[in-house]
C-alpha cells in the first residue's frame, strides 16, 4: 500500500462520523472546484468524505454519487476508499455538500 493510501485509510479508521466534527476550515471551498477525498462513514442517505488536503469534512447525498439506484449500503465506495469530489454548495447548516466524479 502506498503512503497516501495508507495515511488516508487511517483517518478512515480514525474517524468514527464525519457528523461529530466540527469543519477546521474557515475558508469556504469554492462551487465546481475538484477535490481528493476519503470515505469515511456511509448512511443510507450518503456518504461522510473527509478532504485532507483542505483539512473538513463533507457529505454526498446518494443521488450525488452518480448512479442512478443504489440497492443499499454495499453499492457505496467502502470506508477509506478515495474518491474524485466536486464542490456542489454548503447547506443552511454550512455543511459542505460534495458529489463524486464518475
């Protein structure tokens, strides 16, 4: 395993739910900008990312992952899988809203 994909599964193992952690990053991501991200919970709803590079969390809305169905949790990349994101907005609770690049 190389030494990304190693440092970013620990965090995936590290982090029990992107929703109990609060963002680290002042700086708003900009709408449409790409981003490298890990997986680090699923919920029937989405998917938790975290983006190393800029240090937050975020979320992926099911629709937002690019299929067109999904039959359950097991359709999800699974935890520490690192995916392509692209910026989709902040919800009213500023919680960053991401979808994956297919």
């Amino acid at each position: 395993m190389n030494p990304l994909s190693s440092t970013l599964l620990n965090v995936a193992n590290e982090v029990r739910c992107f929703h109990s952690h609060p963002p680290k990053r002042e700086t708003r991501l900009s709408d449409g900008t790409e981003h490298r991200g890990v997986v680090v919970c699923l919920h029937p709803f989405g998917l938790g990312v975290f983006l190393p590079d800029q240090e937050t969390f975020g979320h992926v809305d099911t629709p937002m992952m690019g299929r067109s169905a999904t039959s359950g949790l097991d359709d999800y990349p699974p935890v520490g899988s690192v995916v392509l994101l692209t910026v989709l907005g902040y919800s009213g609770l500023e919680q960053l809203r991401l979808s994956v690049n297919t």
